[in-house]
C-alpha cells in the first residue's frame, strides 16, 4: 500500500515525465522541419519566435511548434543576425537610384533599387558588394511550396552566415493593408531582406521572389528584379529542390560569381 504522499509523488513525477516526452517530440519534430535552414528562411525558420506561454507544457510545445512553422518564411538562423560590428556609415546618394547586378553561373541578375526609400539597405549592399562579401557564394535554399523565392546573400552557404550587424526595416508601406489573415502579396520580381521574424534583424541575406507569395509585412522589399532576372530565378526553380520537396538546396546550384552596386 502506498500512502497518500507517496501516491502524489508518483503522480507528480510521472506528469513530469509526460511534459518531458512531449517536450522532447516537440523539438525533435521542430528541429526535423527545420534542418534545411538551420533554424530559426524565412523566410523566415526558429529565429525570432515568441514564447507563447500558457503553461510549462503548453509553452514549449507551442514555442516548438512555431519554431518549425517558421521554416515556411525567408528566415536566416539567429547567429546570422547577431550583430557584433557596427552598420557602414552612409556613404551613398541617398537620394538617388542604384542597380545591383548579381552575376551568377545560372545568368546574371540585375536588380534596380530606390535609395530613397531603402538608404539602409542600399547602403549595407553597396558597402558589402563592393568588398566582395557576396563574391562567390552560394543561393542556399529554394522555396516552392507556401512561398516561392530563391535566397541568398549568406557566406556560409548554410543559412548562419551574415556580415556580423544588422539593419533597420525599410520600405514596409510600401506593401499595403495586410488581409485578414495578417499576411501581404510580395510580388514576383522583388528583391526582399531576410531576417529572423524580429524587427531590424536583417544583415545579408535576401530573398529572390520568383511567383507571387503570401508572407507577412516584416521583409524589407528593396529591389525588384528585371525581366532576365526573373526568368533566371524561374528556371532554378523549375528545376527543384535537391532531394525533393518543396524547401531547401536548389537542385540546380547557384553561385553569386561577383556582386556589384552602382548608382544609376
């Protein structure tokens, strides 16, 4: 016979152990879903995501849970936003427009982009570019189901990568009134900022837009690709994801040969 404080113990631990499987299930099912993107994209992956607590179970299985829906977004992984070095100083027109040609092995990429209304973004791409911090990096991953983009923009070719600072969101007017369902249409043809789901948590990754794609208001949109871009980005995206499915590696590889950005 066991007495009733004995009888509470038991209990006790065995709902511990119960909130420690799901627990464990809930990660490893967030960490399955995310592995393509090392997160936290977006577009957009397990960076950024709010704690949503409703109890110690709850909390974490929800937290889990939102970390994996986040691999449906443009998001890079926390380490490729953290910022340790301050933003370049301004150093453009930014009154002026500039054009960033993505030279790539699958065709070249020109993008037209608008100072005024992305002085911090152009001015991160322009002083990046013209190090050569792009030069001969790899587009890590493809998205062709949910959302439809090509991303790039990250030196370690995993989704961690990033030029170790971020910048401020720009340009987000720009995409009008969200539906009812929170989300806004980013066009095909925009050229867009990655980030981890937090505000002005963007550095150098970006994603391409090669069909139209629900997402929600919070990737700068600082360019938009020209009909040859375009066509480039859709060809890749013929081609698939490496290994099937609809998120991860392109199947055809793509490599930024060299970046640059020049006032028009």
């Amino acid at each position: 016979m066991v007495n009733s404080d004995q009888r509470r113990r038991q209990l006790a631990r065995e709902k511990f152990e119960r909130q420690q499987r799901r627990r464990a299930e809930a990660r490893g099912k967030a960490k399955r879903r995310n592995v393509i993107i090392a997160s936290t994209l977006a577009v957009v992956v397990a960076a950024g995501v709010g704690a949503y607590a409703t109890g110690l179970t709850d909390s974490t299985e929800k937290k889990d849970d939102k970390a994996a829906e986040a691999a449906a977004s443009p998001s890079p992984s926390p380490s490729a936003s953290e910022s340790t070095t301050p933003e370049p100083k301004m150093a453009i027109d930014a009154s002026a427009k500039y054009t960033m040609v993505l030279k790539t092995d699958q065709g070249d990429i020109p993008v037209a982009m608008d100072a005024k209304k992305t002085p911090h973004t152009v001015n991160s791409f322009k002083s990046l570019a013209d190090k050569g911090f792009f030069d001969k990096t790899k587009c890590h991953r493809l998205t062709t189901q949910g959302i439809h983009v090509l991303q790039c923009g990250d030196p370690k070719g995993d989704g961690t990568g990033g030029p170790g600072y971020t910048i401020e969101d720009e340009n987000l007017q720009s995409l009008g009134k969200p539906a009812a369902d929170g989300l806004v249409t980013y066009k095909a043809g925009t050229v867009a900022m990655a980030n981890t789901g937090q505000p002005h948590t963007g550095g150098s990754q970006f994603f391409l837009v090669y069909k139209d794609s629900k997402l929600p208001p919070a990737y700068t949109p600082f360019g938009t690709m020209d009909e040859e871009g375009l066509k480039a980005v859709e060809t890749v995206a013929k081609a698939g994801v490496e290994g099937g499915g609809g998120d991860g590696p392109p199947k055809t590889a793509v490599t930024v040969e060299k970046a640059t950005v020049d006032k028009v």
